[in-house]
C-alpha cells in the first residue's frame, strides 16, 4: 500500500511531466520516447517483411539498433524450422549491410535443450 508521502509524490510527478510534454507540444519540438524506439503500436505497424521470423513477427529489422539485438539473440529464437532460420539469417545479413554492420560468416547455432 502506497502511503501519502508517496501517493503526493506521484502526483508532483505526474503533473510535471504533463507540463513538459505541453512545453514540448507548444515549441514544437517531438515528445520524448522511452528507452525503446519502437512502442507496442509502432511495431505492429511494421509489415511483416521488415522481420528477421516474419510469420512469427520476430526480431524487428527496423534499424542499426534492432539488427544487432536481432543478431545477438538469433540463436534464442524457438519453434522454428531451419528453414526459417536459414532464410532470418539471410534477411539480418542484408539488413546488417544496408546499415553497415559486420557481420561473421557463419550463423550461430540454434540452441539445444
């Protein structure tokens, strides 16, 4: 349970970020977004074949940023047929050149259990 120093603080926050964002609306500048670029709206925008697993929605490509985490986390990806894998690694590969970053050769391995 929340107590009132706490619940008062809230409130002091609250009302200042809803100041800041009217500043920001009123200078024109763009609101500012959380730590990650894309919210949960944005990426179910993005059509499928900007995704490393498209039919699974997978690992967005939408970016330098993304393509690393999609290159890190390549071999965490579950439930999918090596074919599929085959054809992600294919699409992160071009999408790493498109925003220049190296990339070894050889895929990682799927992950054993």
């Amino acid at each position: 349970m929340a107590t009132t120093r706490q619940k008062a603080a809230a409130k002091r926050n609250i009302k200042k970020a809803v100041s800041v964002s009217a500043s920001r609306r009123r200078t024109g500048m763009a609101p500012k977004r959380g730590k990650h670029p894309l919210s949960s709206h944005a990426e179910r925008e993005i059509p499928a074949t900007k995704f490393a697993f498209p039919k699974e929605r997978k690992e967005p490509l939408t970016d330098a940023r993304h393509v690393r985490n999609a290159i890190a986390r390549f071999n965490q990806v579950e439930g999918v047929s090596e074919a599929e894998r085959s054809a992600a690694w294919r699409r992160i590969k071009t999408a790493a050149k498109k925003y220049g970053i190296e990339v070894s050769i050889n895929k990682p391995k799927a992950r054993t259990r």
